[in-house]
C-alpha cells in the first residue's frame, strides 16, 4: 500500500489504549489502588452489555491518560506480539522514579530498569501480564490525583507513549508518518522512535524487524486510538485514512468520544477518537466513576445488567490505610 498524504493531518498523539483483562477488581485494585490512577468511568462494553467498560486516566480523564479495559473473568489468556501495543508507556514527574520502584516493591510487583533513546524505563506488568513502563518526562501537565500512597508530585500525569509491536515495522512507521503525521527522530538498537506534537501520549517507538503475531485475549491491548482536536477534524480524518487506501469504520459514538477504527498493515488496530465531549458530560467532574453509567439505550435493561456484573470498588489498599 502507498500512502500519499493527500492533505496536512497530523495528530496530538495518543487518546487512549484499551485492553482485555480477566478479573475486574484486581484491575481496580492495581491501576487506582497501586499506580493511583483515578477511575473516571464505570460503564459496559457496549456490544456486551455482560462486561464492565472500566476507563482511568488523570483527575478529569484528559486524553493522553486514558487506559480502558474489559474485565471479563475465565476469558483466555493472551500472547503478546505482532500486531498489538506491546508496552504501555507513563510519564511520571521528573525526580520520582525512585519512589515508583519503591511504591512497586512495597506491593509486590517485580520490575527491571532499561534504557532507550537515553531514557530509563521501570518495566513492570499488571497482574494479567499487561506489559507496562514508567518514565520521568518534564512535558506534560502534572495530575492534579491524589490517592492511597501517590501523592500528587509524585502521581502519574498520563502516557509518556507506546511501544508498538509490528508484524510489518517499514509499513507502520511509514503510516505513523505519512497518514497520521509524526515524526521520525531516531534509531537504536531495535526501535525506531516517532514523535508528535502533544505533550503527551506523544512518543511512539516501534521494533525495526518484524515480529511474529501475538494472540488475542486478557493481557493484551485491543486497539490504540488517537487524537482527534473535534468533530470536524475527526470527519477530515477519515476521510484522509480513506484516501491513503485504508478502511475505516464509520464514525461510532463512544458516548465520550467519537470513533472511527482501522487496522494498519503491521496488524495493529488503530482508533482516532475525538478529544471531546468528555467524561463529565454525564456526571459531575467531583464524581466521576462513582456510579455505573449507561447510555440510554440500555437504561430499561439497568437491573439485569447490573445482576450480571460483579461487585467492584476503588479502595486504598493495605500497606496505604493509615
């Protein structure tokens, strides 16, 4: 496929990232309880209404922070590879690294430190062996969260970026590139590394050879989407994918965002979502991800829904309770 870019498009950087998990509280437990992330938004999967939609990300759920997950206990596992996101990557302030391995030691969670482009990472997984890394970045606003043991000048602000796992790393970087408008700005050992021009969720390194495909399933990242300034920017873009010889969907309302999906030659499945209406178009910022929300669609089927989910709750864990 040749990509020409038939108008300027060129985006932020990374939206959110969504993954399969098994268990919906151990999910809770680590990202807001360990890592102090905020829950933003308890909801379904819209296509099975069966499961949980869970989303946490900064204090208001800003794009750039947001990582989503479907809980879905006794699904299989999966196999991280080709055609994925193979690490999730957050910026934490500089100065605090320190404190994250501690804070990783404290509960348990076993890490080891590398380095690329001149930055050291804190790799990590989450307890369904989603594949994650922390790094101090002075860009990007700092949380204004705060909770158990994460103080906010030590909070996480958001995604310092991804590693993308490609099966056809020339045709993905030329995409990221060409269609989605980062920049090529360097290479080493076995990434490349891609840049945007958020602050955020804004730096993309991708393997130089391809990789063999992962298989689907809890541990793995569904799709990474992308930034969209708003409405009519999102209709621009996909009619720019289109035109590079892609396939997007229509255009789906997310309830927060609106979305349209694509999957890229490396086999990656890419979203561009819009920045707004957000996630306080339904509850109060002060609220948010407290009660389960629905759209109206499925609001007569609230009870039956609910009976099918299992309890959750964001809670301060032992070791934080003072």
């Amino acid at each position: 496929m040749t990509t020409t870019q038939t108008t300027q498009q060129q985006t932020a950087g990374i939206h959110h990232i969504t993954a399969f998990v098994q268990h919906a509280q151990a999910t809770v437990d680590f990202y807001a309880g360990i890592l102090g992330l905020r829950l933003i938004k308890k909801t379904i999967n819209f296509d099975a209404p069966e499961v949980y939609h869970l989303y946490f990300g900064n204090e208001g759920g800003s794009p750039g922070t947001i990582i989503t997950f479907f809980p879905y206990a006794g699904s299989r596992k999966g196999r991280v590879g080709g055609g994925q996101v193979g690490i999730t990557t957050y910026a934490v302030p500089t100065g605090s690294l320190s404190f994250w391995e501690a804070r990783l030691t404290q509960f348990g969670v076993a890490y080891e430190k590398n380095a690329r482009f001149g930055e050291t990472y804190v790799q990590f997984k989450d307890p369904d062996g989603l594949r994650l890394e922390i790094v101090e970045r002075e860009q990007g606003a700092p949380s204004q969260w705060a909770f158990g043991g994460v103080p906010v000048d030590k909070a996480i602000k958001g995604f310092g970026g991804a590693v993308l796992y490609s099966t056809a790393p020339d045709k993905t970087s030329e995409l990221l590139v060409n269609v989605m408008g980062l920049k090529k700005v360097g290479q080493e050992g076995a990434y490349a590394r891609f840049t945007s021009f958020g602050d955020l969720g804004n730096i993309v390194d991708i393997n130089v050879t391809p990789m063999d495909y992962g298989a689907g399933g809890a541990g793995t990242v569904h799709h990474i989407a992308w930034r969209a300034k708003d409405d009519a920017e999102h209709a621009l873009w996909r009619s720019h994918v289109a035109s590079n010889g892609y396939h997007p969907t229509p255009i789906v309302d997310r309830q927060y965002f609106n979305a349209i999906y694509f999957r890229e030659e490396g086999g990656i499945l890419f979203e561009i979502a819009t920045d707004p209406p957000g996630f306080a178009r339904d509850e109060a910022p002060d609220a948010l991800g407290e009660k389960l929300m629905l759209p109206e669609w499925f609001e007569a089927s609230r009870d039956q829904i609910v009976k099918n989910l299992p309890p959750i709750e964001v809670r301060v864990l032992e070791g934080d309770e003072q």
